[in-house]
C-alpha cells in the first residue's frame, strides 16, 4: 500500500503541478502560495481514496487525477485556514512553515480561497467527465460535503467545544463532519465518475464517513502519541487548546478501540463489491495503522 500510495503521490503532484497557476505579475505571490501549499509533502490520502473507488468501475486515468486534483485543492485550502492563528494557530505543517508563516496572514486567507475556487473550476471542467450531469453531481456534492453542513460546520464545532464539556456523541459529529465528509465524498466521487448506481454511491459514501471517523481519531491519538518528526507539526496541542477528541472523551486505549471498531464497520460496507475492492479496503487499513 505504502509503495502504490507513493507512486501515485508523484502523479498526482504532476497533476496538481500542471492544474496550479503560475504568474509573474502582481497576483503571483498568491500562485506561490497556492502551489507551496497544494505541493508541499502531501500524503494525497483523498485524491487515492477517490482514484481507488474509481478504480473499482474502470474510470479512465485523466478522469480521476483531474477529480482527485480538485479534491486535495479543497484539502490544502482547509489546513491553510486551520493553521491561522484565528483557528489552530499552527506554525508547522507537513514539517515546513504553515502558509501564513512563509507568507503571511492575508496571504494565506486568499491562497485558500483561491485553491477552493479552482477546485470547482477543474470539477466543472468537460476534462473531468464528458457527461455534463456527472459534473454537475460531482460539483453539487462537493458543495454539500465541504460547506456548513460538514468540512466547515465541522470546524465550528470543533471551535466551539474548545473547553466544554462534550459527549462522545457530539465529538462523532464533530470529526465526521470535519474530516468525514471530504473523505466520504471522495470515496463517492469515484463511483459518480465510473456513473454506478447509486446504491453502489451511496455505499461507498457511507465507507467514506466511517473511514474518515478512523481517520480522524487516528489523528487524535498522534496528537498524543505521535512523533513531531513523523507528524511534520507540533504534538499535544489538541491538550493544550482544551479541544474535544475521543482521547479526551474515552482515554487512549478507549480510542483506540473505537477506532477499530469504526474501521471494521467501514469495511462491512464494501462488501457488495467483492475483490473489486480489495485496494480499498487496504486504504483502510493503512489508515488506521499510519504514524503521520
């Protein structure tokens, strides 16, 4: 899994490179800071949940690099605004300066507005997919699942229960909105792509959800456990900020526990697909098992 996600992260970095602007004018400070942060040592989990799904229907390469291109374009954009000091206030990311360090707080605010922009410009693009309602879809969908009503109600949430008592009910809302729901649509995005049934989207969706719930407790638990070198920012602030995760809630070896549980969950849901899913159901795996 890891060689095969390697692989990949140097197409998709290709991708990305071609799809990012450049400019030697006075917007090309923004470009810059654009291309710093879409580039910058990603893992592209998203981008090959949604090439791994389409690989299940056969989707053509340039279909699913396009798509997974727009989807990590909505990622990069997220954890630039996560880093600013109105919200995490992380100097770090992926073991470089975060955007507003290297540039500077405006500039960050516009590279990740800019970056979500252009996500829904390469969506609606006829490259992505010849079929206009295929676009459509994939760019009504992406709307639902990074706006209020998940990615960013998910951040609110998680500003808003910095300090409060909360249960663990609310704190499963709060990472499958935040990290859930762009997983959940990139796992969808694939079957959109190769035009499954929508049985089969929905089902993938809902692996999405539940791996992007792993996922993120998985990252709470690195908060805690994790190596500053391995992680590429500063652990134990999740502590130090008062922030609601299942650590917090049901202690480590509790989280660990409900990460399994969720991942085996997630895992049931591929079942429909037989073989066909099997690389998928080592992202899972992978997922749940990585150290950064």
């Amino acid at each position: 899994m890891e060689e095969s996600l390697g692989v990949f992260a140097g197409t998709m970095s290709a991708t990305l490179d071609s799809l990012l602007p450049r400019a030697d004018g006075p917007e090309g400070k923004l470009f810059d800071a654009m291309r710093y942060s879409a580039l910058g040592n990603g893992k592209f989990i998203r981008p090959y949940i949604l090439r791994t799904a389409a690989s299940i229907f056969d989707v053509p390469d340039t279909q699913y690099l396009r798509a997974g291109a727009a989807v990590e374009m909505v990622h990069a954009y997220s954890l630039i605004h996560d880093d600013l000091p109105a919200m995490d206030d992380d100097d770090m990311r992926r073991g470089r300066p975060s955007c507003h360090i290297e540039f500077d707080e405006a500039t960050a605010i516009l590279a990740g507005d800019a970056l979500l922009t252009l996500s829904f410009e390469v969506f609606a693009g006829v490259e992505t997919h010849p079929d206009p309602q295929v676009r459509s879809d994939l760019v009504m969908a992406l709307a639902a699942r990074s706006g209020g009503g998940g990615m960013v109600g998910g951040q609110m949430i998680d500003l808003e229960s910095e300090h409060a008592a909360v249960d663990a009910a609310l704190i499963a809302r709060l990472e499958t909105m935040k990290t859930g729901a762009l997983i959940a649509f990139s796992s969808a995005a694939g079957g959109v792509l190769g035009q499954a049934g929508k049985d089969a989207v929905n089902m993938l969706e809902t692996f999405g959800f539940e791996l992007g719930l792993a996922f993120q407790i998985t990252d709470d638990l690195l908060d805690v456990e994790g190596d500053e070198d391995d992680v590429g920012k500063k652990v134990g602030k999740d502590v130090e900020a008062g922030k609601a995760t299942f650590v917090s809630a049901l202690g480590v070896d509790g989280a660990k526990h409900e990460a399994r549980r969720v991942t085996d969950r997630a895992l049931s849901r591929l079942d429909m697909f037989g073989a066909r899913a099997d690389e998928l159901r080592s992202v899972a795996e992978f997922a749940l098992a990585r150290n950064n």
